[in-house]
C-alpha cells in the first residue's frame, strides 16, 4: 500500500477483537473486474467481513472464519450506505450476534472513527470522538472518556504495540499520550508523543501507520 492509498482509506468504528486483513477501502472507482476491498477477521467471534468491488457495485458479506457459512450477505451501489452496513456488523458481530449473545449496544457508541491498515488488530478500545477542547471543566465526559486506557493496538508480525491514553485521568489540563512500543520494550517506545486536540490525535495515528506500512519501524 502507498501512502496516498493508506490517505484514502475510509475510516471506520472498530470494535476489540477484530483484525485488520486487507483495506483498500476508498471510494475511488476500480476499473479491475474484481477488487477486494476489505477483509476483517474476529478470531474469538469466529466471524470474517469481506467486501469485494465488482461490476460497480459493493459486495459485503459476513461469513464464518473457518467454514463456508454465510450469515448475511448485501450489494450497495454507494459507498456510503456499504459504510454504515460495515460499522454495524462489526458492533453486532464483534460482541456476539452471531452466538445469540445480547449485543453490547443497540446503538454503535461515539467511538472515534480511524484508518487502520492490514496487519494490526484492535486489542482495547474505548476512545471516543469527543474533543477536548469542547468540555467544560465540569463536563462528566472528563470522568467517563479520559481515562489512560483509551485505545491499544497491536501488530503481531512486527511486534509492535501502538497505546493511547489521556494524562492524568479525567484532568482537563492534561493530554493524549501516545506510544509505539516494540518487542514489549516499554522503557524505550519507538513513539513517544503528547497532543491536547482530537485533529492532531489523528494525524499522529496516521502518521505511525503510514511509517509502519513504509517499514520504518
């Protein structure tokens, strides 16, 4: 993947547990008869989503990790309704549909959208997209979204941990804290980077995947 690639990828709400496989997820226009698009595994849900671009249109389907069984299966002509299928399949089948378990949420929450490219898996996450710098001092967003475990990430072939967390805990005053940790060295992080804006929290994660697919780590 190249970085104007990696730019275009359409950003998505992840649940834990899910693998990133393949994401060349954008809303350019393939001229190839047949594109693979997107492919997520859930080992513990034992579940994959996949799309595939073919005949100007979005193929998506939710089917089993390993077996030939098909649980939901959709075509959408615009990328838009295919975005707003897939946020919901990774919510409802990453926390348990598929086993009839009650799904966390009927609601997908206020998670912050991100590009994650193939190779990382989504180990914890509860960052939301809630700005910082929209609180009031007294907002209980403060307590409840601001804490040190907001978001963790790993990429196993490589051996790297991406970790973000809000420091100190529930303090306006304080900032996002990011770290990319290799080979569980975490006295020496590859990454070691503070920012008080989501925009900037963003561009940073961005950064960090664009040097990793780049192997620069």
């Amino acid at each position: 993947m190249k970085n104007d690639d990696f730019s275009r990828i359409q950003p998505l709400k992840f649940l834990d547990g899910w693998t990133v496989v393949v994401n060349n997820l954008n809303s350019e226009k393939r001229t190839e008869e047949k594109y693979e698009l997107l492919k997520l595994q859930n080992e513990k849900r034992n579940a994959a989503i996949k799309v595939i671009y073919e005949n100007n249109q979005y193929h998506n389907k939710v089917v089993g990790l390993k077996t030939d069984m098909i649980y939901e299966e959709a075509t959408f002509d615009e990328i838009e309704h295919l975005l707003e299928q897939l946020e919901y399949q990774i919510w409802n089948v990453g926390s348990g549909v598929l086993e009839d378990l009650q799904p966390l949420t009927q609601q997908i929450p206020n998670f912050l959208r991100l590009k994650i490219p193939a190779g990382w898996t989504v180990d914890y996450i509860t960052l939301k997209d809630t700005d910082p710098k929209t609180l009031e001092a007294n907002d209980d967003a403060w307590l409840f979204d601001f804490n040190q475990d907001l978001l963790q990430i790993s990429h196993k072939t490589k051996n790297l941990l991406l970790d973000v967390g809000w420091y100190p805990e529930g303090d306006p005053t304080g900032s996002y804290g990011i770290e990319l940790i290799k080979n569980g060295d975490w006295e020496n992080p590859v990454e070691d980077i503070m920012c008080t804006e989501l925009k900037e929290l963003i561009k940073q994660l961005d950064l960090i995947f664009i040097k990793e697919i780049n192997n620069e780590y």
